[in-house]
C-alpha cells in the first residue's frame, strides 16, 4: 500500500500550552518500501507512526493510504483498517503472559481468518520458533518474545509495518537478528515498512531514511544499496 501524506501537523493541547508534535509533514511511502525514522525523544517519530496507523487523527493535513483518506473513515472502517491494513511491533512486546506464543498469535489470526490455528502455527515457523508455540512469554528469551509479537503482527499479512524500536530491550546480536527478520520479511512480501529507531547506524540497511527534528522532516534520504541486516555493526 502507499502512504501519502500532505501537510500534516499533530498539535496537542491548546492555546498557550499546545504543543506542535508534527508540523507540516510531506511524505509518500510507495508499496514495498522499507524506511527508517531517526530522531531523539520527542522528535515526532512515534506520532508519525500512530497517524499512518490511524492510531490518533491529524491535527490538520490528509493521510491517504492507497488513496482513501483516513480522516472520512468512521469509527468502524478505521477498526477496520487498523485489523487488516496494518501490523505493530513495539519496542515492549506486549504479548499476554498468560497464552502461549501460539495463543497470542492466533488471538490476532482468528480477527481476520478462519483457520487462525492454521495461520498462527505457519507464521511462528516463519520466524523461526515452530517448536517453541506451546510455551509461555516467561519462558521465552527476550528475542524470541519479540519474534513472537513480530508474527502476531504478520499474521494477518498486513501490506503495511509499523515498527517502534523493535530493537530497543534487545541486545546487540538478537537485535540485529530481528532486523534480518524484519527485512527477509517484508521484501518477500512486498510490505510497506516504518521502522522508527534513535539508532542512527540501522538506517544503513533501508531504502530511505527519514530525520525528524522538533516535529519537522530535516533529511529525506534514499539509499541506492540497503546492506544486509546481518551486516549492521552500532
């Protein structure tokens, strides 16, 4: 799916106190792209990904996501949406302590299909943890939790991937493991990937880089030779 946006600002709270999270974002992500969003805390980053994903509305501007735009969406057609157009994947992986990481995907699988058992057991093969489905988050290493929350989002097969530090409670080695995974994943599936980071050195491996500063874009850079995943030193 391709993502435009057209002056897009985000303001939160009013008059003396508002505060400009996003002022006049232009940007269009064609279908297959993979782009990194860098920024300190408080650049706008996570603010971006929260419109694209219908999360919250603008402030002023169009979202348009394969041309609709988001903002004449109802509040169903945006559940909607947001249950078949677009998987998250959080820095803390908010998987339910008390399913296991069968359960948790196939919770997410049985929203849009019916052989959600099926899907779910299929997915987690995919990102390598088939014979680890029947244990719990509390018995899983930090990045096999986060592989798990990684197929709970792809499980529906989302043309959009929203990523927010994905790597940030992750060690070096696991991290980079799960942006291999991360990248494997969505050029064989031609999605559509935001991944918002403050690491500057994992905009090597995108297509494009995206700089945010005070709510602004500052930098918008395509990159000609994405390296491997597997190549990224920080």
């Amino acid at each position: 799916m391709t993502i435009k946006m057209t002056e897009v600002w985000k303001t939160f709270g009013e008059g003396h106190t508002a505060v400009d999270a996003l002022r006049d974002i232009e940007l269009i992500g064609p279908q297959g792209e993979f782009t990194v969003i860098l920024g300190p805390s408080g650049s706008g980053k996570t603010t971006l990904l929260n419109l694209v994903g219908a999360i919250d509305d603008t402030s002023r501007g169009r979202i348009e996501v394969n041309g609709s735009d988001l903002a004449a969406l109802d509040v169903d057609a945006r559940t909607r949406f947001r249950r078949e157009s677009v998987g998250f994947v959080f820095q803390f992986f908010n998987l339910i302590p008390t399913l296991t990481a069968v359960e948790n995907v196939e919770l997410v699988a049985d929203l849009t299909h019916d052989d959600g058992a099926e899907r779910a057991a299929a997915v987690l093969s995919e990102v390598g943890l088939a014979d680890r489905g029947h244990h719990f988050p509390s018995q899983l290493s930090g990045g096999e939790q986060q592989r798990v929350a990684i197929a709970r989002a792809l499980v529906k097969q989302p043309p959009i991937l929203l990523c927010d530090e994905p790597t940030g409670e992750l060690d070096f080695e696991t991290g980079r493991m799960i942006l291999g995974l991360l990248q494997r994943i969505s050029r064989e599936h031609s999605q559509t990937v935001l991944l918002v980071t403050h690491n500057a050195a994992i905009g090597a491996m995108a297509d494009r880089v995206l700089r945010l500063r005070s709510g602004e874009i500052v930098e918008d850079v395509r990159n000609e030779n994405p390296i491997p995943a597997t190549e990224l030193v920080w």
